[in-house]
C-alpha cells in the first residue's frame, strides 16, 4: 500500500482521519476479542450453576448454558472435551472429541461432522491399533482414506 501525503489534508480531514482509524481499530479489536469473552462469560455461567469438568452432559437450552471450548463432560459411558466455543451440540454428534483414554492413548479416530470438529495440524487419534497425527487442518478422512492428512507417530 502506498503511503499517503498528509500534508495535503487540513487539520479538520486529519481530525477526522484520526477518528475513523480509531473507529475502525476499535471495531476490529472488539471482533478479535468477541469469543474469548463469550467463552469466559459461559464458563462463569457453568461455575455459577455448580457444574464442573467431568460432569455428566446436560444438553444446554440455549448459548447462555452452553459448554465452553475445553470443557470436559461424560456421556454415554464415554468422556469427552469440547473443540469449539458455545458447543451446544451432544457429544459424538458435533463439537466434541472423546478424551484420550486412561492409559493415554489418543482416543480413537471418529468421523468429523464438518469443519467445526475437523482435525487439526498435531490433533493425535488411534486408527486400527495405531496412533497417527493430522499434518493438516481441516482433516476429515481416516488415515487409510488419505494418508497423506496423516503421519504415524512411532
């Protein structure tokens, strides 16, 4: 981008020029920092309603009671962690990962629903008795349908 030539407008466009840069920093910042706050503003809800990590899912009525990215429930004899802010989906269907399992291996392999739940770059899953990691984001296939999304982790 070229530089401008300042010295060409008054006080008064430079005035203005000022505010509407700060204008427009202001409004970029604000869309920047939307979903930390909104994911800080729903784990405050979740504390206040005595719900913590490890508890039994409960499907949220709206986003206000919705699970924060990096929460952890239980569901169907499974444990599993949040992978997007405001997940009000059901674990296994949308938004969710199963949780590594106890002896720590990477959980098993699922079929993403979308780009909300894809792999990404460094994401682990264990696939026909083998761990692999994505080595790219957007992943959505298994590793015998596009092992070139994969590299097995020896």
């Amino acid at each position: 981008m070229a530089p401008f030539d300042l010295t060409e407008y008054t006080d008064t466009e430079l005035e203005e020029l000022l505010r509407e840069v700060f204008n427009e920093t202001s409004r970029r910042q604000k869309i920047a920092q939307g979903p930390a706050q909104v994911d800080q503003a729903i784990k405050d809800y979740q504390d206040a309603l005595g719900r913590v990590d490890g508890d039994e899912w409960v499907q949220p009525g709206s986003a206000v009671d919705a699970y924060p990215e990096g929460a952890t429930v239980t569901h169907q004899g499974a444990t599993w962690t949040s992978i997007v802010a405001a997940n009000v989906w059901e674990p296994g269907v949308a938004g969710w990962r199963e949780a590594a399992a106890q002896d720590g291996a990477p959980a098993a392999w699922a079929q993403p629903s979308g780009a909300a739940d894809a792999y990404k770059t460094g994401d682990q899953v264990t696939f026909d008795g083998e761990v692999y990691q994505s080595v790219i984001d957007g992943n959505v296939w298994d590793p015998a349908t596009y092992p070139g999304g994969w590299k097995k982790v020896v």
